[in-house]
C-alpha cells in the first residue's frame, strides 16, 4: 500500500484511539482487561485497519458499564455515529469516533472470557492474570467453512442468468454492479478458500487484500477489462469479458471444493450448457436494450432519441391493428395524428389527396414534432 499523508494521518489517529483506550481501562476499576483482536492482532493490520477491542468487564459491574457502553465511547471523543450489534448474543458498540476512526468496542464478562475460541489476541491490560487464560489459534470447522463457500458458489451459479437479463433490459449501471461484485467478492472469496478458510469468515471487503499476489492480480485484470468494455458499451468484449469470469468461477470453484476435500456440487453438462448461453451473447440478434451508463461515459446519447423518432415514423405508416397503409377509423387517424386533429380536417386531407390536390402530410410532422424533431 502506497504511503500518503492521509494515510498517515489515518494510522496516528488510531493509534491515539488506542491509547486513550489504554488509559481508561487503567483508570476504570470495573475493567479487568483490555485486548486487541482482527487484524490489529494478527498481524495483518495496514495503517487503515480499524480497531477490534474487547473490554472484560469484572461479574459484579457488568451491567452497570454495559448499560453506560456510549457514555464509555464518548469518553474516548466525540462519537459521530454508533450502533449496537444486530448479532444476537453478541455485545458491542460499532461507532465513528471524531477522527474519523472506526471502533468495534466488545464487552464480555471477566469470568466468560476464558471459554471463547479466538483466533489471535493482543492483550493491552491485564489486571487479574487473564492472559494465559485467553484460548488463541481459533480455526473454523470443515462444516462451518463448507455451509459458507455452499452458500456463495451455489448463490453464484444460480442467478447465473441476471447479467445478460440486465443487459437486455438496458440495465447498465446495475449490470456493472453486479459483475464487480461478482469479481472482487464471490471469485475472491472462491480464491480465499485455497488461502486460507478463515477468511470466509473475514469481513467481505477486508479478505481480498489478504489474497496471493498472483490472485489479487487475476482479479484486477478481470476488473480492468469488465469497465474498459462497459464504458465503450463494446457488447463483444464485455461477453468475452464475463466468458473468462465464469470461467474463473468454475475453475476456482472445483479448487475451493477440492480444497475442503468436498465434491463440486457441479457438472459437466451444466458447465458448459452455461458457458454457451453467454456465448450467443452479440451473436444472433441478442441485443440489449438502450440506456444510459450514467457515471461511465461512453455511449452515444442521442441514440435512444433517435430511436424513438424512428418507432414514432413506423407507428404512422402503420395503423393498431397491424395493417400498413390503411388509415381508416378515429383509433388510427389518433394513433397517427394524435387526438388534436379534428375528424373534419382529417376527412378533407383524405379528400384533397384523393383529388390529387397537393396537400401537407400533417401526420409525418406531427410525428417529427412529437419526437422534437429528432428524425430529420
């Protein structure tokens, strides 16, 4: 990571977070303890890693200190946003300390600390001999790591269909989305698996950095290419573009499942049944709808008036019910005229034609006005 004053700036203030930490648990009776976990403990920090403390509170004041967790934070500096954890059993205080700084501030009662696995601990204050206590070295289950790469690939696999649905729809923006995350959460996390399991567990923006080089790599050249054709609304190279992400996934899902010893839930047929689907992709007519790609660039902006101007042509050579030529009825003399022209001022255009008395085709600059013009 490339140093930058920001970033600097980033890393002291957390570190002055800490401190003041520090000096609160010193000075506070009610708290036995005071340790780091994350990557702060693992060893995997960067100056922009946010701050995992967890707090051991002795029995007797527990729900006293609990009860005052935001006086606590604020103690600390001004909060500027904090919200307690949805996890069910799990007591914590998530906030933006004046900085900015991200805390996730845990509290667990001094005579439970001991019984929970974790995987790396820094402990910072110690008061009562806690520290060889505290269980190190966690890792997770072949069947807990198995639910979650389960729920991932499969998740994958069976929306495989959504990026040519959003491009046909003219779905840009969200067809990019979702091709991003598609790329840099759920290939990267199939990469993961080879790496290490534990990252499935890993917050989902945070596990990508702690990738191979060589798998960081595959996926910021998959990312270049998927926006270098988005922004050029290039139809051929973005369905070469996700041919070589599926094929990514494929290929990095059998090695996630080999990984785990599992069997890739899979087939061949499947595989390639899908692999052809994207294939036709450009090819037979397969077009996507027209549509904006706001904050891309690119794009030709006048095309879908240009369109529209040409649709609003055919519907006046063209009657409701399906007949060119024939413009008889008040339904087709509105569908090519619009309802301002009177049946009278139809009846004599229909006359002086018939006549051949030169006359002005009101229906066809109607129709160029309706569209501003857009068709000359």
């Amino acid at each position: 990571m490339s140093s930058s004053p920001l970033t600097a700036a980033f890393e002291q203030r957390r570190e002055a977070l800490v401190a003041r930490l520090e000096r609160l648990t010193r000075e506070d009776e009610r708290i036995a303890a005071l340790w780091l976990q994350g990557s702060l403990a693992a060893g995997t920090a960067d100056a922009l890693s946010d701050v995992d403390a967890y707090l051991a509170v002795v029995d007797e004041q527990f729900d006293a200190v609990y009860g005052a967790r935001r006086e606590l934070a604020e103690s600390l500096g001004a909060l500027l946003f904090s919200v307690d954890s949805l996890i069910p059993g799990l007591l914590a205080l998530h906030c933006v300390v004046e900085g900015p700084v991200k805390l996730n501030l845990f509290f667990e009662r001094a005579s439970q600390a001991p019984n929970v696995d974790r995987p790396a601990v820094r402990l910072l204050v110690d008061k009562t001999g806690l520290e060889p206590r505290l269980k190190r070295g966690w890792r997770p289950s072949v069947q807990s790591a198995a639910q979650r790469l389960q729920a991932v690939f499969s998740g994958t696999r069976q929306g495989c269909t959504w990026p040519v649905r959003l491009l046909l729809r003219g779905q840009w923006c969200v067809f990019t989305m979702v091709e991003l995350e598609v790329i840099n959460d759920n290939l990267a996390l199939l990469m993961a698996v080879q790496t290490d399991p534990a990252l499935l567990f890993h917050n989902r923006l945070s596990y990508p950095r702690l990738l191979r080089p060589e798998q960081r790599d595959k996926l910021d050249r998959l990312t270049q290419a998927l926006l270098a054709a988005v922004v050029r609304r290039d139809l051929g190279a973005i369905r070469d573009v996700h041919l070589r992400i599926n094929a990514a996934i494929v290929r990095e899902g059998r090695a996630a499942y080999a990984a785990l010893d599992l069997t890739y839930p899979g087939s061949e047929a499947g595989d390639a049944a899908i692999h052809a689907f994207y294939a036709r992709l450009a090819a037979g007519g397969c077009r996507p709808a027209p549509g904006p790609l706001i904050g891309l660039g690119g794009g030709d902006a006048a095309a879908p008036l240009r369109r529209a101007a040409g649709l609003a042509r055919r519907r006046c050579r063209k009657t409701p019910s399906g007949r060119p030529g024939r413009r008889s009825g008040r339904a087709d003399r509105q569908a090519c005229c619009g309802s301002g022209r009177s049946s009278a001022a139809w009846n004599r255009a229909r006359g002086r034609r018939r006549a051949g008395v030169p006359g002005r085709r009101r229906s066809r600059s109607r129709c160029s006005a309706a569209t501003g013009g857009a068709n000359r």
